[in-house]
C-alpha cells in the first residue's frame, strides 16, 4: 500500500530550477519538486543540506496541500514584509524604494551578519534602507533584522545596539543568536524584541523557544512543521505573537505560508511572505508580490510552458536525484502522516 501511495505522488511529481535574482545565503539556484494532487499543487523544496527526516516533514506539508485540505481562513489579505539580502547600501536602497513604492511595502527585513560583512557593513545597509523612506514618502517604516543565529551574546548585544540606532529603532530582531540559552540570555539584556526562527524550524520541540521566555515572537515556516494543520497548532500552543514566512517558495509553494497567515487568530505583524521577489524566474505568469504592501489570500497553479522550462533547467540527473530524495523522505516518516491522505 505505501509503495503505491509512493507511486502515485511520483507520478504528479515534477522537479524544477528556479534562478535567483540575487544570491541569497549562498543559493543562486532554488531547485524542489512539485506535486499535483486533487487539491491542488503541493511544493517539496528542503534545502539541500537537510537529513531524510527533516525532509520528511516538508514532504507531508507538501502532500497536505496537493491531497489534504487547509484551516478556515479567518483573513482574506495578509500584510507581508519585503526583504533585503546582504547587498551593497546602493542596492539596499534601491531594493527597499521599490518595496516602498512597488508593492506599497512598509516593513522591510534586512539580512545582516552575513559571512565576509562586517557590522560596519550591516550599518550602512540598514541606514540606507531607512533613508529610502523618505525618498519614496513612507511614513514610520518597520525595519527588522535577521542575524540567521551568527552572533554570540556579546556581540549580539553590541550589534543590535549600533543596527538600532542606524534603524531608528528596530521592530525586532530574528534569531541573534544560535542557541535557545543565549537568545533567553541576551533577552534579559536587550530592549529590542527578539524573533526565533531557527530555534522553531529545526526543533524537535518547537513551541519550547516560548515557554523558556527565550523569544518574545516566534517566526513559522509551514514546511518544516510539516503542514498548515500542524504549523497552526504550533502557533496556539506557543502563545506569543508569530510572523510567518515563506523558504524561499515559488509563487505556487508560497500559497502554504499565507493560508497559515490567513488562518491564525492574530497577525499583529507583518509576515515574510514576499519572498518572490529574491527569484528571477517563477513557475506562473505573474509571480505572487504584494499590492498596497499585502498578499491575497488565494491558491495558484504553475504555468505550464513555465513550468516545463523550470523542468528542463534542472537537467536529467538532478532531477533523478530529487525523485530520490523523495522516495527517501517518504519513507523517513512521511508516510505516517501523509499517506492517510492519499486514497
């Protein structure tokens, strides 16, 4: 029975190449696998450097949206957040003006600690993202930071002290540091509100960032939590406010995120789910971007020549390579919990 559950997601599968406009945490190519079912398509993307069981989950997540169904949405737009990698200040600027402007954008994240930067570069990137507010006429933008758990407690401190003040005061910053001891640690210490991100995703328990007071916000990814249904739960059961963000999804893969968003009882944050913006190519016509600085709450299909040229991008032994992956991720666990929506 579970070899021919496998068989028939392999066959509604379709691994795919997506270019990035920019660089992105060293990822210049956004490779994953998509899956047709009779609710729709499901996105299977786990970066690369993830186990079979932790692709397990993003398995399931990627089968619940493509065979299962969805919480009620209580929200038909969700405000999201642009986002700025680790540029150039002139780049930087030019990224938030367009999100000012463009997608009427008013929260902007910014990427800092990245390796090879210093905090003098992390400065006048976030400077500069704050002084095209007034280039494009926004009034009181949020600017966040994301640190991707680079820093320990003492420079955690320093940084976040001088990218305050370059900021003009952070809304938060998104995991200083790398363990759930520190951010509680550096929480005590600090004014500005933190954000776990990796100390959710990559968790076995991942509401226990907020029951050790170690994040005032957690941020959620529906895939690593292994679907909406569950990502949901996670929310509730976590207490504290939560900002939900996309992996670097597709335009079709994005559609998981803001249901999540769309279904919590509040959203008192922007969400990172403006992701569409860091890929040069998509799989649909018109990539999913904001308008008036949110995103509507709907499903989306691929394009089918797009997602064809996406196809033949990734090449004959990639693509056997992600089939195999997951076959593997599969039977790592996915089937425990997807397989019962897969007749």
């Amino acid at each position: 029975m579970t070899d021919r559950k496998l068989a028939q997601l392999l066959a509604g599968a379709t691994p795919f190449a997506l270019p990035l406009a920019k660089s992105f945490r060293g990822v210049t190519v956004r490779e994953g696998v998509l899956l047709q079912g009779p609710s729709g398509f499901g996105e299977f993307a786990p970066f690369l450097e993830y186990d079979d069981a932790a692709c397990a989950r993003w398995l399931t997540s990627a089968v619940e949206a493509a065979y299962g169904t969805w919480p009620q949405a209580v929200r038909d737009r969700v405000p999201v957040n642009a986002i700025v990698p680790a540029v150039s200040p002139h780049d930087a600027a030019a990224m938030a003006y367009r999100a000012y402007v463009g997608d009427g954008c008013t929260t902007v994240k910014v990427k800092v600690a990245e390796a090879g930067q210093s905090l003098e570069d992390d400065v006048a990137r976030v400077a500069a993202v704050r002084s095209a507010h007034w280039s494009a006429g926004v009034h009181h933008p949020a600017i966040r930071i994301d640190a991707n758990g680079a820093w320990t407690v003492a420079e955690a401190i320093t940084a976040i002290r001088e990218l305050d003040n370059a900021s003009g005061g952070l809304e938060y910053v998104e995991q200083p540091c790398r363990t759930l001891d520190e951010l509680a640690e550096l929480r005590t210490r600090i004014s500005v509100p933190i954000a776990a991100d990796e100390s959710i995703r990559t968790a076995n328990d991942p509401i226990r960032a907020a029951r050790m007071g170690a994040a005032d916000i957690i941020v959620v990814k529906v895939p690593p939590l292994a679907g909406v249904q569950l990502a949901l739960e996670v929310v509730r059961a976590a207490g504290v406010p939560v900002v939900v963000s996309g992996a670097m999804d597709s335009s079709v893969g994005l559609a998981a995120g803001v249901a999540l968003a769309a279904a919590v009882d509040s959203l008192p944050f922007a969400c990172g789910l403006g992701t569409g913006a860091l890929l040069a190519d998509d799989l649909v016509d018109a990539p999913v971007r904001p308008r008036h600085g949110s995103l509507a709450v709907t499903r989306t299909a691929p394009d089918p020549d797009r997602l064809a040229a996406a196809a033949e991008r990734l090449g004959a032994e990639r693509t056997s390579w992600w089939l195999d992956r997951l076959a593997r991720a599969w039977h790592a666990g996915a089937c425990d919990k997807a397989g019962s929506w897969i007749s």
